[in-house]
C-alpha cells in the first residue's frame, strides 16, 4: 500500500480547547432546555417510561454535543468518532460499553455539563470476523481532553482485551489533559501508559492518529505495536508550536512539528502514512490480518493460490523462473528489491511498514504457503542497501514485533557493510546497530535467510546470519559472502605490492584488476560459506518460494529454551 495526499485541519491548542469546551457547555444547556419544551418527560414510574428515559438517553449518547458538532466534523472531511469505529468494524458487530458514563467534577462549571460518553467511545466487536477491542477519541466533547470516567473507559476495555487475547485498536485525537480535572486526569494517564506496557508482546496494540494529539495523549501511541497517521490531518507533539515559541524562539508549523510526514521519515513515530481516515482505517484491517489474535494464538492462515506439492521443481511457476535472470551481471548495478519480494509472496500481496523511513531496508508483511510471514530485506536502489543508524532501527523493532507474536521471519540480504561517515559514528552506530543484532539474537521465531547478493563485513553477521541464530540460510549463486568487496580488499591485502609496481612504473590498473579478480574467484562466492555449513545449501534463485515453503513447514514446530533470566538489556 502507498502513501497520498489527503485534507489538511487547523490545530487545536490550549486555549482553543478551554473555548471548545466552554462553547460545548452552553451548546449543551441551550438543547437540553429545546428538547425539555418540545416534548414532556416520559413517566420513569412505568416501565414504558423507564424505556423511554434509556432510549432518550442512549440517543444523547450517540450525538452528545448535538447536530451542529457532528456538522462542524463533516465540514472537515473528517468521520466521528462512532462513524470511524463503524468504518473499521464488520457491520453490526460494535458492542459499546459505558455509552451512559459522565464525569463526576464540579469545578470550573463542570458540573452543568455533563455529556454522556465523556468524550471517548468504547467497546468491542469483529474485524473480518476476529474479535478485537477498540476504543475512539471524541474531539467535540472538551476538545477531545481526557478527564477521569474518560481515562477510567479506556482502561476498562484495555483490561477487557488483555484478559479476552483480542487486539487493541485506538483511534486517537484530543488535547491532552483536560485541566479542569486537575492530577486526576494525570493519574489516569499513568493508568493507561502502565497497560500499554503490560499489554505489549501479549496482544497487538495499532494506534490510529485521526486529528491533533498533544501532550499525554501521544505517549500511549508510542508505546504501541504500529501507528497510523493521516497525511495533513494528523499531528502529534509533546509541546506545540506556541510553546516552542514561547520557550526557544523557534517559530515552527504543526504540520512540519508534528505531521504525519515528519513522523514517518524524521522522527519514526509513523508506520504508516494515509491518504485519509478510511485509507487508515483499511491498512488497520489489513494489518490485523497477519496478526495472531494474541501471543498464544496463531496468525490467520490462508489456502495458497500457488501450493507447493512434490518437488520444488515441479511446483515452479512463471514468476520463480524470472528470478533467474533478475540479479545484474555487475555487482554495482542496483536492482529493486520489491521485485524478490513480490515474486515469494502469495499472490504478490505484500503489506509494507514505514515505507518512507530508512528506504535503504524493507520491513513489511505477507504470506508464503498461506502462513504470515514478516519481510526484512536490504534495499540496493538505496545508498546501495547498506545498513545505517535509521535502517537498523527500523528493522530491529519489526524483527521483535514479529518475535512477539510468533511470525516467522524472512530476511533478504543483499548488504555491502555499514554506511561510513562521521555523522553515523558520531550519532551511536555501534550501540543503534546494535539492536539489530540484538533483535535476530533474541528472536526464537523460525528465521529464514537467503542472501542474493552481497554480504559483506559485519553487515554479514547483522542480517540474519547462522552465528546469530537463525534456522535455515540459503545462497544463490551470485552471493558474494567476504569480509569486504574485492576493491576494498585487495587495497589492503596488497598494499605493498602495488606500491612497489607503481615504483617500479608497472601498469598498476592492470595489476589491480588482476588481483581482484583473483581476489573474487577465492573468497567472494557463497561456496566457502557452503563448505563451512554457514549456509546451508546454494540454490537456483527460482528454487526460492519453495525452499521457504518447506522451511516453514520444518519450522512450525520449532521449540526453544532460553536460559532462565528477567529480561536481557538491549541496547536502547
């Protein structure tokens, strides 16, 4: 899926906020005395009244602040809060909770306005038929702030899907804290953040970023599996523009502060850029479908279009015999690694994670032999796919997502080594890379490599290696598995000799040449990896798909034991 433009909104700020609420609370008074002359209040003495007062309340719930604000949404371009959980949710299937709750404060004017929801929707129901729980932040209740029933909802349908193994989806916009409440609307943050973290590696957690979030609202998404964000309409910031100004002099847009954009290629925040709320709300649906429901559960499983019976030979397809002539006969002509992946996959779906981050690596999802797989691959159209701070990462965070919830891991390594350069040592390559080593280390999932290309230096190592643990590694015949390509190699390895050619006024070019070529026929192919056991077997490049299907079948049953520990201490 791709990234497109979409609507853009103005900001809400603090101050906008407190307005929002204030006009909110008359607008509330102003209908509930319209409503009170229209028609006379049913008889809660009956049961006919007592249905009638539930209905009544039930219909105030479902529009809290009126019409006009469900209009002002609209005139936006934006869904409501309710409409974006319909829009994710297979039709019929949403059960609210806590539709009737409503604050309990009393200062600021509070108590004369008293919505019901409190500004967040709740509840349960199915995504293509799987269970999930979900919750949606309502911007025209207090501008979105959270308050204390508000924090009390969220973490009751957040205790609801850790207990029942469902996903958690949050659609998120509000300002932050609603000041009004004072601490309370703090602790519950804390509420909320604690469960983010005890819910994190047992039940997927996608956060949805449907407007402006500030404050404490962005910090629950951060904690999260994946977030989405929709381009122009979504922001998330710690301190605004205002602030910033205020406090350093920097004068700064929110879109440029906060943007989707800015999240997905600057800061890392985003995985997932939309168009607009239903193109987030599709990806949502689709990233749901290669994750298990919980830890303990198995990710959806598909029938295969292209099944793998008998020999992998005579199960190839047209598309497997065109990875035979993919690979460039130089080794210095890029080539698009899209291309491997589409031609692996079934029915050539792949479901790519930060597309617009550290594009020198793939990170995404997709199904081989109908098991969900997770996709990391070195990129040779970009900065030739070598490994740099952001790449590393990237990846090391979608290689431990996948470890959470048991999908194996299908890596495609094509890397010449580690991006050089001061800016790289100076901003910690060596501890940020280091979680990539740490991730496949830790990582127990079955773990599948094939290297098309390039392998070089501790880049080798990094992508998935047998040293670090991974199950099955394959070659084709035009890896090339060193310490270092041949031109860098031979500068070093015969330094002396070339320079007493050069004295002696030899033909130095030639003689380069000549020893990289020896060089290259030596060490750089994958048979002196093959002959070690390091890969374990050299194959065909249209032998892929079906080397991996049988691989993952090997896998299913695989069983680790760890030794006994609280936790290991990755390099954050």
């Amino acid at each position: 899926m791709t990234g497109r433009t979409a609507r853009s909104r103005e900001s809400l700020q603090c101050k906008a906020m407190t307005s929002v609420q204030d006009a909110a609370a008359q607008e509330s008074v102003a209908r509930d005395d319209a409503e009170g002359s229209a028609a006379p209040a049913p008889d809660i003495h009956t049961t006919a009244g007592k249905l009638a007062e539930l209905g009544a309340r039930r219909a105030q719930a479902e529009r809290p602040m009126g019409d006009a604000a469900v209009e002002k949404v609209h005139a936006k371009g934006k869904l409501t809060a309710r409409e974006r959980i319909e829009a994710l949710l297979d039709e019929g299937s949403f059960v609210e909770l806590d539709a009737l709750a409503r604050h309990r404060s009393v200062n600021f004017g509070l108590a004369d306005n008293r919505p019901f929801g409190d500004g967040v929707v709740t509840g349960y129901g199915t995504v293509d038929g799987r269970d999930v729980c979900v919750f949606s932040q309502d911007a025209t209740v207090f501008g979105g702030s959270l308050g204390e029933i508000y924090g009390e909802k969220i973490v009751k349908v957040m205790d609801l899907a850790l207990k029942t193994g469902r996903p958690l989806v949050g659609i998120n916009e509000g300002a932050g804290a609603r000041i009004q409440e004072g601490v309370v609307s703090l602790g519950l943050y804390g509420e909320i953040f604690h469960r983010n973290v005890r819910m994190s590696g047992v039940v997927p957690q996608i956060s949805l970023i449907m407007g402006p979030a500030a404050g404490g609202h962005v910090y629950s998404p951060a904690l999260t599996d994946f977030v989405v964000m929709v381009d122009k309409t979504s922001q998330m910031f710690v301190t605004g523009p205002d602030v910033i100004k205020t406090v350093t002099g920097e004068t700064v847009t929110m879109e440029d502060l906060g943007g989707a954009h800015t999240h997905m290629e600057k800061s890392g925040v985003a995985h997932y850029v939309a168009a607009d709320e239903q193109d987030a709300l599709d990806y949502v649906r689709d990233l749901l479908g290669y994750l298990p429901s919980n830890n303990q559960a198995a990710a959806p499983r598909l029938a295969p279009t292209d099944p793998i019976d008998g020999s992998i030979e005579d199960s190839l397809t047209a598309e497997d015999l065109e990875l035979d002539s993919l690979i460039p006969d130089s080794p210095n002509t890029p080539y698009d690694m899209h291309e491997v992946i589409r031609r692996i996959l079934d029915d050539d779906e792949f479901l790519e994670v930060q597309e617009g981050r550290a594009r020198n690596i793939i990170v995404g999802f997709g199904r081989v032999d109908g098991r969900s797989v997770g996709i990391v691959a070195n990129q040779p159209t970009s900065f030739a796919g070598t490994l740099d701070i952001d790449a590393s990462e990237k990846a090391a965070r979608f290689v431990r997502t996948c470890d959470c919830f048991n999908i194996p891991i299908v890596t495609l390594v094509d890397v010449p080594g580690f991006l050089p350069g001061t800016g790289q040592e100076f901003d910690g390559i060596i501890r940020r890379g280091a979680k990539l080593l740490y991730a496949y280390g830790e990582a127990t999932v079955g773990k599948i490599t094939v290297i098309t290309r390039k392998a070089y230096g501790g880049a080798y190592d990094v992508m998935g290696s047998k040293h670090m643990g991974a199950d099955i590694n394959l070659a084709w015949p035009t890896a090339q598995i060193a310490v270092m390509g041949a031109s860098g190699a031979v500068g070093f390895v015969y330094r002396k000799r070339l320079l007493e050619a050069a004295k002696n006024g030899d033909d130095v070019d030639a003689l380069r040449l000549e020893l990289q070529n020896e060089y290259e026929d030596t060490l750089v192919n994958p048979y002196v990896a093959a002959e070690r056991g390091y890969v374990d077997a050299v194959i065909p490049p249209s032998h892929t798909r079906g080397q991996i299907v049988t691989a993952l079948r090997l896998l299913e049953r695989k069983y680790v034991t760890l030794p006994p520990k609280k936790h290991g201490n990755i390099p954050l």
